[in-house]
C-alpha cells in the first residue's frame, strides 16, 4: 500500500531561533520517497518555515487521514506557551510572548494520530528545546501517542546566540540517501553514533516502539479500516460505559472514549453525531472548571465547529448551530472570529427549508 511522508521543519525567524531547521530538507528531500516511508511508493508533503499552525493542522490531519503507512519527520524547537505551560513546535512567527497564537501545540500532533492503526505511524524528531523547556522535560515526557513509533532526540539550548545544526535529522537523512533502510531502532542507532561522532552529545534519546498487545484502540482501528464503523462505536462504546461506571461522567477516562467515539462518527461521515459528540464533551469539560482556553477544551470546540460545517440538512445544521453558538460565546478558540462565523451561517441557515 502506498505510503505519506511529511516533512516539517520549523523554527523562528530573528533571534529566538535555535536551530536551521529548515536546512535538513534539501539532505531528505534528495531521499527516494519509497526509502522515506519505507513503502514501495509514497507521497511527500513538505513544510518548511510554516507560518500558520492552522496552516500545519490541515496538511497534518489530511496526511493522518490518508491509508497506508505514515511517516512524519520534524525538525525544529520547542517552547511552552506562558499561560498553561504546554510544549509548541515554535513556528516562523513565534516569539516567547506569542507562543500560545503562532506555534503549533505538541498536543495537536498526538490528537491528529491517535485513531491511526497501531504500527502505522512513525514520528522520527530532532528538536531543540530552550532552557525553560529543558527543564520542563525533566518532569514530563514528550507525549506523542500511544500507538506510534517515536524515534529521535531532543537536544539542550545551544550556546548563547549560536544556531545549532539538525545534526541528528542529518545524520539521518545522509544514512538514508544510500537508498538503504535498515529497521527503524537500527536506523535512529546509527544517526545516534553518526551525531554524537560530529559534535556534542545528542542530548534527551527518545525511544518508542509504538502498539500495545491488547489495547481496545487497536481493535477499533481495525474495525475501522475495515469499514466495520458500527462495530467500531459500540466498541468504544462499551469502554466508554466502563469509564463512567469506573472513574465518574466528567472523568478524563470518560471523555476519552467520548472524544474517541466523536472521531469514529467523523471518519463514518456522520458528522451531526460528531458535531453533538464533541458539543458534549467541550461543555462537560467546562462544567468540570477546565479553563475556556484549555488545549482540550480548544480542541472540542474546534472539531464541533469543523464537523457542523460539513452539515448539508438545513434543519440539523439550526438545530446544533445554536449550542455552538452558546459554546463559541464561551470557548471562542484561537482562530478570531469563530463566533461571527456561526451567527453568519445561522442567519443563512432561517433562509433554507
């Protein structure tokens, strides 16, 4: 089955820049596609200096909903937004103030992945962190999913005013110009050795094999694939069931399986059940006192607003607009003016029988 590779690279532009980023994409851009995805055949999608995380979100999410095996390959710096102290792949634009409105959250990259079949996804990172964010990973791990293979490392702030190399996503990248793709743990162990050969140590190793035997994501990953997508939502279903009995409604357990079942409406293109779903889940997290800014919360309002927009019955689309509304009021997210946009269609909407 053809394969997707993504190519990111992304750092600042002016003095908050840590790394070149960019510069690695002419060594994998010079990779034959197939030794890039480890595919017989693939599509490349390349990013280089995006300016606009929603910009990054779209092209994420369309090579997330592609079949086949998915490759993402990310270069580039972390820092955490002020406010809720959260990691974000700093973008062209991003300086420490602006954080929170012009880098792409890391959380964004794991939700956009977390339904793919395990064994299907491989993130391959070599990131920069600042001192802030350095220590920061000292007490919290890098979350990138649970179902994907995570290969790389993380190194600490260059010297000051010094612009570090993408040394390990080079070293990788000239191994893989040989046309040549040993097995993964073989592969990120050679640019490990290659890196360490040219400079300073590599810094924080990541290693991550990815699928976990019995996990009930694969199971409904399966069904899916196999457009099994009733099967699929009483599976999740079921957990979801569990969940609340377990740990309570308002649980994170609970709206999980919530969040999952959204997802599983959306990919069996119902989006009025994926609509209501998520509406659910953004005012339960509400009502639970998460901040209206919250990443979780943020996310539930953006999907529920993205999933109504692909309403075509007039009469669903009055008869959600109006929660959205009442949500957009509270949760207006990060994209100015989500509000306006609903009362704009609302108002099309009175017109249409």
């Amino acid at each position: 089955m053809p394969g997707t590779v993504l190519l990111l690279a992304a750092s600042p532009v002016g003095k908050g820049r840590l790394v070149d980023a960019a510069s690695v994409l002419p060594v994998l851009a010079a990779v034959p596609p197939s030794v890039l995805s480890g595919a017989d055949t693939a599509t490349v999608v390349e990013l280089a200096d995006p300016l606009e995380p929603q910009a990054v979100l779209t092209r994420l999410r369309a090579a997330a909903a592609a079949p086949g095996p998915l490759t993402v390959y990310v270069t580039g710096q972390l820092q955490l937004d002020r406010r809720q102290r959260l990691p974000h792949l700093a973008l062209a634009r991003t300086t420490p103030a602006t954080v929170r409105y012009t880098a792409l959250p890391w959380q964004w990259i794991r939700e956009e992945l977390r339904l793919r079949p395990p064994g299907a996804t491989t993130l391959l990172l070599d990131l920069h962190a600042d001192q802030d964010t350095w220590e920061w990973l000292g007490a919290h791990p890098l979350d990138s999913g649970r179902n994907n293979a995570v290969y790389g490392r993380i190194a600490p702030p260059p010297a000051r005013r010094a612009v570090a190399a993408p040394a390990y996503m080079k070293s990788l990248a000239t191994i893989l110009r040989s046309g040549h793709r040993p097995p993964l743990d073989q592969l990120h162990q050679l640019a490990l050795a290659r890196t360490a050969a040219e400079g300073p140590p590599p810094g924080l190793v990541l290693t991550a094999p990815g699928p976990v035997p019995g996990d009930p994501h694969a199971a409904i990953a399966a069904a899916v694939q196999a457009g099994r997508h009733a099967d699929a939502d009483a599976l999740a279903a079921h957990h979801e069931r569990a969940a609340r009995q377990a740990y309570g409604t308002a649980s994170e357990e609970a709206l999980h399986w919530a969040e999952v079942r959204a997802d599983l409406a959306m990919l069996a293109g119902d989006p009025v059940r994926s609509c209501r779903t998520w509406l659910t889940v953004a005012t339960a997290r509400l009502n639970a006192g998460q901040a209206p800014d919250a990443p979780a919360v943020e996310a539930a309002a953006d999907r529920a607003h993205h999933q109504w927009g692909r309403i075509r019955d007039p009469a669903r689309a009055r008869e959600l607009g109006g929660p959205l509304a009442e949500l957009r009021v509270r949760v207006p997210g990060r994209r100015a003016g989500a509000l306006d946009h609903v009362r704009r269609q609302l108002s099309r909407l009175q017109t249409q029988v």
